[in-house]
C-alpha cells in the first residue's frame, strides 16, 4: 500500500499541529447552526495554514456533513511544486495525516483514469511536496472518519472542464455519493508575490479582495468553467484554476445548479484580527458550496 505522510506545508502550521493539537483545532474550525436545505454536489476551499484559512474551508465541510453521507471526496488541488501539463491522480493506497490513515477509493480512481486518460496520469510521487490537498483531508477524517478520497493534481489546464465533465460523468455512473472539492487561494497580492498592479497599502489590498477576488467569486458562482482558467491567467486573482474549472464542470453534470458564498476574508484581514498586525501582503480565501 502505498503511504502519503501528510505534511502541512505553511510554516505556521506545520510545526504546531501535532496529531493530538490537530484533533483539538478541527473542531473549533467548524461552524454551528448552518445547515444546507439541499445535497451538496461540490465546494471550493482555501489552502493555506490553519491559523489563516482553517475556519474558512471548515465551513463548506460542516455544511457538507449537515447535509449528507459522503462515501468519497474528490478532491482536486492547485499545483504548486511541480512541472506538470497533466492532472496527476493519487490512484491507490492511503495517504496518512496527522489524524490517521485515510484510503484511496482505488476503484472510483481508476474508474476516472479511464475516463481522462489523455489528459491525467496516475502519478504517486508527484503529490509528494504539494500542500493544497492535504491540508484539507483532515477535516474528510474528521468529520466523515469511513469515508476514501480520490487527489487530483491538476493545473490550469485548457482541458480542465472537459476533464471534470468526465470526472461528473463519472461519479453519475457509480452508486456512491461523492462530492467534488476544489482546493484554491486567491489573489495573491503584494510584493511578496510579485503582484501589486494598484501599488500597496490599505487601500491597494482591499482592491485585491473587493474587485480582484470578487471578480472571480462571481464568475465562480456563476459557475462558468470555461471561463475561469483564462480569466485567471489575465487577472491573476486565483491559484488552482484547473481545480476550480474541473470541479464546476463536475458539479453542474452532477446537477448543481446553484453556488452559495459561505465566507470570504484575506490573510491580512486575519493579520489584523488574530494578531494586530498590519500586511504589505494579503491572499485571498473563499468557501462555496454548489448544490
């Protein structure tokens, strides 16, 4: 069997979370008393350390949980530490994280290999340093502790909403109830970042959250797939398109027609919060939920 050991990959929360303090944060990343009317086909998540984003892609697992049995979650990720013009799938074994073994759903994996064989390879060691999915397996252990994964590694592809077409054609031949999730940052502004079109300060980052995100919010919730890897690519304003392309395609075959924002904040609104402190930099994290 092969075995992913989980490593979060922000430093802030790569050397605190033990697995006994992870099993004490992940509950008091989750909500209470918000629940979905309607099964949940989808969501979109952000990646960064617990500390900045953990409450923000609580939410759409919480709502998720208060609305359904979940068998598995396809999980599709930005692809930050490696060279790749392909999706790279996680196909057999278990990956291990801090709160234990969780399996691969081999089945459902070869399954959409099958499907999307021109554009994704089953390819363990690719996910070896990527942290946009792992970070959020934890909360799937969690909160649904039988149920499997399925990781995809996907860039921002031209292929990405055929591919999560046939990843929803898929999953609407199979009898498992499955929910695709799209694992995404946004805008990431700043020097740090080498993005800074409107210059810095207060005013320069609540564009990058006001305008910029939202601009690809809205699009998210429109759901419009074909259109999100190229508007990323003019405006900058996401950093798993693929993801995001792939798992809206997937949704609206599953019969999703509607997306909900469930919260929308930045690193340095939380800067300031959690820590009084003032950024010259700022990401973006967004939850939605598509039903």
């Amino acid at each position: 069997m092969e075995i992913l050991s989980c490593r979060f990959a922000k430093p802030q929360s790569r050397d605190s979370f033990t697995r006994a303090r992870q099993k004490r944060a992940l509950p008091k990343m989750l909500p209470a008393g918000e629940i979905a009317e309607q099964t949940i086909k989808a969501g979109i998540v952000p990646h960064a350390g617990w500390v900045f984003s953990g409450d923000v892609a609580g939410k759409v697992f919480y709502q998720i949980q208060q609305s359904q049995q979940v068998d598995t979650f396809v999980i599709f990720g930005a692809v930050h530490a490696v060279r790749t013009g392909h999706g790279l799938l996680y196909h057999q074994g278990q990956w291990e994280t801090p709160v234990g073994l969780i399996d691969i759903d081999e089945a459902l994996a070869a399954d959409i290999l099958a499907a999307t064989g021109k554009w994704i390879v089953a390819d363990v060691d690719g996910h070896d340093r990527e942290h946009s999915i792992e970070v959020e397996v934890p909360f799937v252990q969690h909160l649904f502790p039988n149920a499997k994964i399925v990781p995809i590694m996907l860039p921002p592809m031209g292929q990405a909403a055929e591919i999560g077409k046939a990843v929803g054609q898929v999953i609407n031949q199979s009898d498992k109830q499955v929910v695709c999730i799209a694992s995404t940052d946004l805008t990431h502004y700043g020097p740090s970042y080498g993005y800074s079109p409107m210059g810095t300060g207060p005013e320069a980052i609540a564009w990058a959250k006001q305008s910029n995100d939202q601009y690809f919010i809205d699009l998210a919730l429109r759901m419009e797939a074909d259109q999100i890897v190229e508007t990323v690519s003019l405006y900058h304003n996401a950093c798993g398109p693929g993801a995001v392309a792939a798992t809206l395609a997937a949704a609206t075959e599953m019969g999703a027609t509607t997306g909900t924002l469930l919260a929308h904040t930045t690193s340095a609104e939380i800067m300031a919060e959690k820590f009084h402190r003032d950024s010259t930099d700022s990401v973006g994290y967004a939850s939605i939920v598509y039903s």
